[in-house]
C-alpha cells in the first residue's frame, strides 16, 4: 500500500488558485523530489500537506497511510507521523529547545498510547540527534530558533525530525541559503534516516542538494500541475537546461 | 460618568477610633499620621480626571464603606496552599496585622534585623525614625495618605552594613474577608546598608472573596552599593482590591531587582516608584501581569533618574482575556545632573479576546542633555506562524496556546535571579495560564494528587 496517495489536489490561497489538479503516489521508503520555479506552487503543497489552515483544498484528495489527511489538522498528521521541516522556521522566545521537543514527543507518543517521557531519558536523546547534526549542546537551553543563523535554524528542523521519526517527512526548501558544510551536514543527518519504511519529499529550488539526498524519483512542477517524472537524471537535466524548457513542455501538453 | 469622590465622613471615624489603639506610638509617627490623614481629608480619592488615574476608575473602593479589619483567627493549614512555607522566613499577617504563630524566623546573620513594624515600634522605634516616611510622598497619592495615616504594622527589615542574608525574606499578607467590607494598610520598611544584599517578598493572598481593601506602601531603602531584589506577588479573591506602593530609594551603585506578578483580584494598582539619587546605581523593574473576567490591573511605574550615569530597565508583560483591563503607565523622568542616564522600557501585551483591553502610556520628561532614553509597547495576539509551528510538531491546538504563553510569561520569569523563587513563582503562572489543564506535562500529575489529598 502507498504511504501518500494524492489525487486531483486544487488548492487556493487568498482566493487564487495555486494547485491546479496533483497527482502523486509515495509508497513506503522512497525519496521523492519536487523541483520548479519560484511561485509554481511548491510550497503551496508542503503547507496543504502539513495542514495548513489557510490553504483552502477546493478538490481532490489525499490519503495518508490509508488515512483522510485532509481530515486532519496540523496536530493529528503530525502524531500520525508527518512532519515538516519549515522554509522558515518559527523562532519562539522563552521556550527552550529541550522543553519545546521534549512537550512535542510527548504529544506524539501519547497519541500513539506510548508512556510520556520525562527529562531523565529524553536528553540523552535529544543530545544523541543533535551529535548526528553537529549541532553544540548549548542549544538545548537556548529559546527555540531564537538568534539562530539560517544554516542553525535547518539543522534544528532535522534535529526534530530525528526525534520525532516520521514516516513521511516533507522538507521545504531546507538547502535554501545553506552553505556547503551546513548543506553536507543537513544531508547526512537526512540520509541517516533513510529506511525501507520512511519516505520523504524534497521540495526544493536547486538540483545542488540532491548530489547529497540522492532521490528515487525527481518531479517537475510548473503552475500547479506536475509536467514531468524521472529518475535522479532528469534533476541534471533541468539544471542544464532550466525551467524555461519545462514550461515549454507544459504548454505543449496543454495543446 | 466620572464623580469627583471625596473621603467619606465614615473614614473621620474610622481614624479617631484608630487613634485611640494607636496611643502607644511614638510621637513624631503620631504626628505623621495627623499630617497624612489631613492630606487625604483635603484630596479625598482620585477620579480619572487626575492624569496619574486616567484608566482607572477608583470610585467604587472610594463608595465602598470599609472597616479596618481586626485580628482574625486563621490556622498554619488554610495557608498551606499558598507554598510560602518552603522558604525558611517566613512572615504571616492577618487582616494587616502580624501573626507571631504563624510566622517561622530562620536564625538571620548577626545584626540582622527582622520583626513586625508593631514591635519594633514597641521596642525601638528610634531606630524607624531615620527612615520612616521620608519617601513616601504623601502629597502626591491619596493611597499613600490614607496608608501613612493607618500605619500601624508590617514589616521591617533592616540590613547592617557588608551582611548578606542569603534565603528570601517571604512576607504572606492574607486578607481573610468578614462580612462586611474590610480595609488593612500594611507598611513596610526595608533599609539595606552599604554593601548588604537582601531578597525580600511580599506576598498578598485571601481567604475567600469577600470585599477587601489592601493598601499596602513600602519603603525600601538602598545604600551605597546595596544588592536588593524585591518580589511582588498578588493574588487575592474575586472581591479584593489591592494597592501598593513599593518606594524605592538607591544610594551610589546600589543595585534593586523587583519582580511582579499580579495574578488576580477584582482590582488591582501596582505604583513601583525608584529613585536613583546615587552615582551609578541601576534598576530593573520587571513585571507580569495576567488579567481574566472584568479584573483591572493598572501598573504605575515612576522612575526617578536624579543621579548621573545610573541605568533602569523596565520590563512589564501583560497577557489580558476575557473583559479584563490592563494599564501599563511608564513615566520617566530624567532630572536636571542625571547625565549619561540609560533608561529602557518595554511593555508587551497579549490580548487573548475581542473584549480585553490594555491602555499603555509611556511618560519621558527629560531635563539632562546627554541621556539615552527608549521605551517601546506592543499589542498583539498569537502569532499564528508560531501556533501552526507547535501544532505541525504534533501539539494541540491548546497545547500550543498554553506554550507560547508560557513562553511569553518566561521572559519575565527569566530575569529573576533567584532559582527558589524562580521555581516559585513559574508554578502559580502556569496554573493561572489559560488552558493550563489542557497542556499534559509533568505537573497535571501533581495536579490530580493535590485534588485526591483535598477530597481525601
């Protein structure tokens, strides 16, 4: 059975339409990339797919791990096992990174029926995450994201990402702004939790970040619709020939 | 529409008959209190055409006819649930008046002088002469008149010089409502000699929700290069009205911390006044207020810069909801020789519903010429980036609310020094935070042990 079944998927924000009719299957383990130009609707499908509210789904559907994810709010997909690492993640003074993970697993883990963890066993783990993203210690006490460099910032995303283990995991745009040591760091932690059971999106700008996440499928999507599937080739082909050559096809296929 | 409110008759008589327990004071405190009264007769209560009072209608404590509440018998267990019994000082008054039963005293350092006003009045008030009444300004503040008119007990701690008195001076005011209205003017008097240090907390709680008046000033008295932090806790019953005035004087490089927290009450004035008349002596006057149902809390702030190169920061958080009215008035004024005066003030407000409102007033008057003075206000509601940000890591919608307000109200909580009291004062935040069942942590198990003891 596919892990995410989308279909059909139009959705609007502020009244505009930005998806216009996706089609996507990601079955279990498997690392899809989503490429376009700015403005042709990539992050438009992250938010729909972490649930959020002011992205207006007017048709199709989308089921995940053979549930309604349109169903559900942001809290309810989370505990089911998605999650997004943000383009911009949120900085939030007076809550530590510790605290604010900690209250997050526990959320998860109670929805599950799993016992809550207290502070004696999560910082281990919480420390062990942050060694695989080299991220120092003294983060754990500092306010989340708050006075994080950009490369920082990403690097806690996938800290929470491992903590949290989804069985999808979207990241948008997580290579944007990252130098090279930061982007070869983000990736090893991604590719340490690459499994035969969890699956990812890539949503991102550049072919760069997929030298290091190496993808098994690699999308194209152009005004809302996706006009072209491959393999991990058809990312270098784009980043030969731009996107200009995708709209080209897409309005041939309009024709 | 506004009345101009006078004193009552009724509180002429209040006064003679409290005259004639009070014939055992000394004369010049006698006098004081003569003098006090007569400016409060003269002035009667502020109305709202007073600047000072322009968000806060006082006219129903004014209407109110209270008595002076007397002695009332209250057992160590209805205070329990206070928490104040962890700290090893601890000073307990009834209605105003000091309860020697229920009040422990740790063994302080030598010199160390702890007591009730009352007593020290008794045994050596000569020692209170130097600084009693000497900053609180009467003139300016009806509630101050009518407090220095009634004083009669409270607190008094004095600091020798060089001594550190390490564990907090926690001070419980419990207000225990009779049938009719009641009033009590605690007083206190606070001297910490040159270089002392010293934590003292005042905390007002009630019994029930019976109509109250607390009129509370307190004189705090900083020397040279004195180490004070003062804590402000105020959380009474629905029917309480609680005033205070918290007069702050610093010597050279003293240096005074005060926190408050104003957590409930019907209404609630908060005057935090500092004057730092030394060279070099800083400031900090952090604030939380968290207002619910129709409760006022007005936040009174005048920082007096009278000396040159001293720094004040003042830090005051509002969260209001329901039909709850907050006031946060910031006056500065920077006198005439305070050169390189550096003064901060942020007030930042959380509104939660459409009904709650928040009038903030920044006053700078500035008469030195090479100062450096900001102030800033916000008026916000959740940030929803933050809210969906919590909500995609798997917390509920709730959760998320308790958490960015527990986040909010720990940026004050953050800047008190004191880990004991820190841990204090974050527990009765987080059980007044709205919400604060629906956020599952370690503490709602806590919660339901407390709930089985009291049906047990």
């Amino acid at each position: 059975m596919s892990l995410l079944e989308i279909k059909n998927l139009h959705a609007k924000v502020n009244g505009n339409e930005i998806l216009k009719g996706i089609n996507l299957t990601v079955n279990p383990g498997e690392v899809h990339s989503i490429m376009g130009p700015n403005g042709s609707g990539k992050s438009t499908l992250a938010q729909v797919l972490a649930r959020r509210e002011s992205y207006e789904v007017t048709d199709g559907s989308i089921t995940f791990d053979g549930k309604d994810l349109l169903e559900m709010k942001a809290e309810d997909a989370a505990c089911e096992g998605l999650f997004m690492a943000f383009q911009y993640p949120v900085e939030i003074p007076g809550i530590s990174n510790a605290y604010f993970l900690r209250a997050a697993l526990n959320a998860t883990r109670k929805f599950r029926g799993q016992d809550e963890m207290d502070a004696m066993d999560f910082l281990p783990l919480l420390k062990e995450k942050m060694r695989l993203l080299e991220m120092d210690e003294r983060f754990l006490n500092r306010p989340v994201n708050e006075g994080f460099s950009g490369g920082e910032k990403k690097r806690n995303e996938i800290v929470q990402m491992a903590v949290l283990e989804p069985k999808l995991a979207v990241l948008d745009e997580t290579d944007s702004g990252l130098d090279i040591d930061a982007l070869k760091i983000v990736s090893k932690g991604v590719n340490a939790m690459r499994n035969k059971n969890r699956s990812m999106i890539l949503v991102t700008h550049y072919q760069r970040l997929l030298d290091y996440i190496v993808p098994d499928f690699v999308h194209v999507l152009v005004n809302g619709r996706i006009v072209k599937s491959g393999g991990p080739e058809l990312a270098l082909e784009l980043e030969q020939k731009g996107y200009s050559w995708t709209e080209g096809e897409l309005a041939g296929a309009k024709r | 529409m506004i009345t101009a409110t006078q004193a009552p008759e009724k509180y002429s008589e209040i006064f003679d008959q409290f005259n004639h327990r009070a014939t055992a004071q000394p004369s010049w405190l006698q006098t004081l209190r003569q003098e006090a009264f007569a400016r409060f007769s003269e002035t009667g209560f502020p109305t709202t055409h007073d600047e000072d009072w322009r968000f806060t209608n006082v006219s129903e404590v004014a209407n109110t006819p209270f008595e002076l509440a007397g002695a009332e018998t209250v057992s160590k267990e209805q205070l329990e649930p206070f928490g104040a019994s962890q700290f090893a000082s601890q000073l307990v008054f009834i209605n105003g008046l000091y309860s020697e039963k229920l009040s422990t005293l740790a063994p302080m350092p030598k010199g160390v002088r702890v007591a009730s006003l009352a007593a020290q009045l008794r045994i050596d008030p000569a020692a209170l002469e130097p600084h009693f009444g000497r900053y609180l300004n009467y003139q300016r503040d009806a509630f101050c008149a009518l407090n220095t008119a009634f004083a009669e007990d409270g607190v008094y701690v004095h600091v020798p010089q060089g001594v550190v008195v390490e564990d907090p001076i926690y001070v419980l005011y419990v207000t225990a409502p009779g049938a009719a209205p009641q009033m009590n003017h605690p007083r206190n008097l606070i001297v910490a000699e040159q270089n002392s240090q010293v934590t003292v907390v005042e905390d007002y709680v009630s019994l029930g929700e019976g109509t109250t008046f607390s009129n509370a000033a307190t004189e705090l008295v900083a020397a040279d290069n004195a180490n004070v932090s003062h804590y402000m806790i105020v959380r009474e019953g629905a029917g309480a009205n609680n005033f205070s005035t918290l007069r702050i004087q610093q010597g050279r490089s003293a240096n005074v911390s005060t926190h408050s927290l104003l957590l409930s009450g019907a209404l609630i004035r908060n005057n935090v006044h500092p004057v730092l008349a030394g060279e070099g002596s800083e400031c900090l006057i952090n604030g939380l207020f968290m207002a619910n149902g129709r409760q006022t809390m007005d936040n009174y702030m005048l920082v007096e810069h009278a000396s040159a190169h001293c720094d004040s920061r003042q830090f005051y958080n509002g969260i209001l909801n329901g039909q709850s009215h907050g006031v946060f008035h910031g006056r500065i004024i920077v006198h005439k020789d305070a050169q390189k005066t550096d003064a901060k003030q942020t007030n930042r407000n959380l509104l939660l519903s459409d009904d709650a409102q928040i009038d903030t007033k920044p006053q700078l008057e500035i008469y030195a010429d090479d100062v450096k003075c900001t102030h800033g206000a916000t008026i916000g509601q959740f940030d929803d980036n933050a809210l969906f940000y919590l909500r995609s890591r798997g917390l509920s919608e709730a959760s998320a609310r308790h958490l960015l307000l527990l986040a909010f109200a720990n940026e004050c909580l953050d800047r008190m020094s004191s880990q004991p009291m820190r841990d204090h004062l974050e527990k009765m935040v987080v059980a007044a935070l709205p919400g604060a069942a629906a956020f599952s942590g370690e503490r709602s198990t806590e919660d339901v042990e407390r709930n089985v003891e009291e049906v047990g």
